[in-house]
C-alpha cells in the first residue's frame, strides 16, 4: 500500500513541476507583453503629449499589474534628494534580483536600454531610441512566442510522462 501512495506522489510532484516549468514560460511571456503595451504608452505620452516621466509612471502604476511590481518600484526610485533621476535600471535589477520578473537574457537587455535614455535630452531624441528597443522587443516577443508555447506544452506532457514512467519502474 505504500509503494502505491508513493507512487501516486512521484507521478503527482513530476506533473507539477512540469507544470510549474510552463507556468513560468507563460508568466515570462505575459510579462513581456505587458512591457511592450508600458513602452507604447511611454511613447505616446512623451511624444503626444509631453509628459514628464514622472507623472507617467504614476498614470500608469495601477493600469497594469504584470510588470512584477517595476512600477512600484520606479516610483520608488524616482527621486533623489527631491530630484527626480532616471531608476528605470536600478528597478529593472530591483525585480529581477527580488524574481518578480523572469527575462532571458536578450530581453533584459532590451528592457534595460529601453528605459537609458528615458527622460533624457528632448522628446524627438528620447522617442527615436525609445522605438528602436519597442520595436527590438515585439521582434523578438514575435519570433519567441510560437517556441515557448510549444516548450510550455512539452514541460506540461514529459512532466507527466516522467511520473508515469517512474511508477512503471517502481511496480
């Protein structure tokens, strides 16, 4: 009777694993996703309107919950001795240190660059390389989507295969 009740746990605990893999690729994923909208709204309130990034951020703290909490944090970090100075990469590293958001690499880097010139020399300036990294970041939002979901897929099914194969070796 106990080999059969721990057999059940290792089939249960490796489906959820491979579960909890795939939860962290879509998680990943939303989370992008929710930059790039954060990046079309920087733009188009710097752009259309001229809006300081401050009050920006501050528009935008309660509209969107899947940056893992950067929001918070960039106003947070905003000011300096009353001084508003640029925190988008203490924050950014805030996050990532704190796993509030889970970027590869490549991802990272584009976020972080994104947000150099932030608040920086005129708005013509700031636009231009501020759609440079958007338009870095939905490219490669794009050509990674299809992959992680079919990876997200795979964790799922060889977490439960591989819980069904070790209670086979276990009978």
């Amino acid at each position: 009777m106990i080999k059969y009740i721990g057999m059940i746990l290792i089939a249960l605990s490796c489906t959820a694993g491979g579960f909890l893999f795939s939860n962290n690729i879509k998680t990943r994923l939303k989370q992008t996703e929710s930059f790039i909208r954060l990046f079309d709204y920087i733009i188009k309130y710097i752009d259309i309107y001229k809006y300081p990034v401050e009050k920006i951020f501050a528009d935008y703290a309660g509209a969107d919950s899947d940056v893992g909490g950067f929001l918070d944090k960039l106003l947070k970090n905003g000011r300096v001795n009353g001084l508003y100075a640029n925190p988008w990469e203490i924050s950014l590293e805030e996050c990532r240190n704190e796993g509030l958001v889970f970027f590869r690499d490549e991802e990272y880097k584009i976020i972080k660059e994104f947000g150099a010139k932030l608040g920086n020399g005129r708005a013509d300036d700031q636009i231009c390389h501020m759609n440079i990294y958007r338009e870095k970041l939905h490219k490669f939002y794009e050509e990674e989507y299809a992959k992680e979901i079919n990876q997200s897929k795979i964790y799922k099914i060889s977490g439960g295969l591989l819980g069904i194969f070790l209670c086979v070796l276990m009978f």
